[in-house]
C-alpha cells in the first residue's frame, strides 16, 4: 500500500467517526422537540447552534502562522464589544436556536476579568456549552475561577515540546513552561476534556509529530493536529512548510497502529484516532487537504461585534452599532445566516481566498 492510500483511508475512516460524531455529539446535549427555541438553518441546509466569540483582538504571543510580529493595528476599547453587549448577542441568539458558545480571541485571557463574563453567559437560557480557546500561558492561576463560572471544555494552543522552539515559533520567551502549568491547572480544576491544538509546519515541527502522538498513551488529552491556513501575514509560512494531516497520519502510523474512534464531546471539524489502549485521542482537522465545510455548525462574532458566517471571505455584519443604537438584531443574524457561504476559498500559498484577512487572532481562529 503506498502512503498516499494509507492517508486517504486513514482521512476516510475518519471521516466516518467525524460523520456520526456530527449526529451525536457526545455529551453535549442538543434541543430536543421539548426544548423551546427556533432553529438556525443557512440556505445550505445545515444547522448553526455554535457561536465562537473573540473577545479581543490582542494577543501575548505573536505565533508565527498566526499573527505577524508587529504591525497590526489594534482596536481601540470603544470599538470593542462589552461583556454586556456579547451577553445581549447571545441572548438574541439563544432563541433562535444558538446552544453553544466558544471564547476565542487573540488570547482571551489577555482581556481582564474574562470569569465576569463566563458568568453571564451561563445563566443565558439555552446556552448549554460554554468553552474556551487558549494559549495557555496565562491560564495556571485562572483556572479554577473559570471552571467554577462555567467553563467545562477547553482548547490549549501549543506547537512544540522543545522550549526554545515553542518560543520561537510564538516568538515570545518562557512559553512551553507556562503552557504546560496552565495544563497541570486545568487537569485539577477538572476540565474535561482537554484538547492540544498543534499547527503542524514542514521543517519545524514536523519531526514533533510522533511525541505530541505518544502524549496520547498516558494522558487522556486529545491531540489535534491543524492544517495552516493562509492569510496575508503567513503566505511564505503556508506556501513553502505547509504540511497535510495526512502526512502527520503516516508518520504517527510508523510507530503504531491508529484506529479511528468518535471524538470527544464537543463535535467539530476532527477527525479522530486512537493507539490501542491509549488515555486520549488523536485529532487531524484539514481545512486544506480535506475541506469539512458541508457539516459546518458555526458563525463567528469579532471582538468589534461583526457577525461573520464564515471565518475566512469578506461576509460580515456589523451588529455592534444596531445594538447601541437598540434595534433589533434578529433580521440581521438571520440574514447572515442565510448568505453563509458554502464552503471557504482558501487555496494553498494564496491569500485570495482568505477575504483580506491579516491574520486569524483578528477573526477569532
Ligand atoms: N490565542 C488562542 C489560541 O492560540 O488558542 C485563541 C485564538 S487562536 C487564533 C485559535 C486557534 O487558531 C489556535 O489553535 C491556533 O493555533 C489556530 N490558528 C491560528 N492561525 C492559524 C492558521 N493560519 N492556520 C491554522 N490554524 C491557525
Ligand atoms: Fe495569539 Fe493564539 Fe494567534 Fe498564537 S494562535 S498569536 S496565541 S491568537
């Protein structure tokens, strides 16, 4: 068999697990015919119950594939949502069908008192799934306070087990011994499950592969490899190292047997593996090599208060000025649920598809 088939049934077996994992995402509950509330369906058929909110646009680490080292410019604070306008978002979209929520940014954790707002997302009737994306590095002394508010999932970013390499590739010091603090913080306040995201780079961590895999066998973490995806910051980065999970399979594949399962709670674009016996699980999301756009359940709200349908394309619409103003949202989220674009356009080494986006902390990745 040569590699390249082993990666496509790899991809498609997984593709199955991800399919029944659309069906019955574990654990999460989702509206029954008792549950009252509409439901937001897009003019491709597929139901939106999932909202990511950055809320900021600023970041303590300047990831290589992620944001450029300096240059952007940044949002002033009245351009900014409040925590209280993010909340009244939310409880427009509740009843229309919205159930989960995904805290995002730039780093959230950058912004200050994110618990206060954790808070009042979960008294949101409907909201049933609150979750958190995160570097990580300032997550150790957090960790409780945010469990306690509401947080039950969390996603930590990191792309390297060697410390000077996690630095450089985040081009910010001390990293990989914080990341892993705000882990050890966040096993004991209890979240579960915890996912690594791992942005995988020809030439630099791609000879991490099999360690981030071996992770696996002992922890019951859930490591999830990501294809990069071009913007205009990172085009020499996405051209020339980009790497597909399907060569990231193969390599895992070298060392031992994978076996396709259902993720963990919380059904995304993963696709999910597992060693024999291990604690956790290994994940591949291919926005690239294997475009998942037809299960997508999710609009994004920047940290300025643009509705976004899709996180790459230039469909936006402003909600934060209509809410100062007091009008009503419900035409215009549903509007934008009805243009939600079928698939993204994103084509390797280009920034075309990309709609002029810079980088990704400006959407909420
Ligand atoms: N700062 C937080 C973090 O790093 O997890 C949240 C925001 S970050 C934009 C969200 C996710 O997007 C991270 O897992 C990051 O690795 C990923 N990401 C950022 N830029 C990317 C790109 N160009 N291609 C693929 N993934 C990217
Ligand atoms: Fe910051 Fe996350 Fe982007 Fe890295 S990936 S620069 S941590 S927003």
């Amino acid at each position: 068999m040569t590699p390249r088939s082993t990666e496509e049934e790899r991809l498609q077996a997984g593709g199955a697990a991800r399919a029944r994992a659309d069906r019955t995402p574990g654990g999460i509950p989702e509206p029954d015919s008792t549950t009252p509330g509409g439901t937001m369906v897009d003019g491709f058929g597929r139901t939106v119950r999932y909202l990511r909110i950055s809320v900021t646009d600023k970041c303590n680490l300047r990831c290589v594939y992620c944001m450029p080292e300096e240059g952007l410019e940044w949002l002033r604070r009245d351009e900014i949502l409040s925590y209280e306008e993010i909340t009244r978002i939310v409880e427009v979209m509740a009843p229309m069908g919205l159930t989960r929520v995904r805290l995002t940014g730039g780093e959230p954790l950058v912004r200050k008192d994110l618990p206060d707002l954790v808070g009042q997302l979960s008294r949101v009737p409907g909201i049933r799934d609150i979750s958190l994306s995160t570097n990580a590095v300032l997550l150790a002394p957090l960790a409780q306070e945010l469990r306690a508010a509401g947080v039950n999932r969390i996603n930590v970013s990191l792309d390297s087990l060697r410390p000077e390499r996690a630095d450089r590739i985040a081009r910010r010091p001390d990293v990989l011994n914080r990341v892993m603090e705000g882990l050890a913080a966040a096993e004991s306040a209890g979240f579960d499950p915890i996912k690594i995201n791992v942005v995988l780079m020809r030439g630099e961590n791609d000879d991490e592969v099999a360690d981030f895999a071996a992770l696996t066998r002992e922890r019951p973490w859930h490591v999830r490899f990501i294809e990069v995806m071009p913007t205009e910051a990172n085009l020499g980065l996405s051209a020339a190292q980009t790497m597909t999970c399907g060569e990231a399979l193969d390599l895992i594949g070298r060392v031992d047997a994978l076996e396709p399962v259902e993720g963990p709670e919380g059904n995304g674009p993963a696709a999910y593996y597992r060693f024999p016996g291990a604690a956790g699980t290994i994940g591949v999301i291919t926005p690239m090599s294997h475009n998942f756009c037809g299960a997508c359940n999710r609009m994004r709200l920047t940290a300025s208060g643009q509705l976004r349908p899709c996180l790459f394309g230039s469909i936006e619409t402003p909600l934060r000025d209509p809410l100062r103003r007091g009008e009503d949202l419900v035409p215009l989220i549903e509007e934008t649920l009805r243009i939600k674009p079928e698939k993204h356009l994103l084509v390797q080494g280009s920034a075309s598809g990309s709609g002029g986006l810079i980088a990704l902390s400006q959407t909420g990745g």
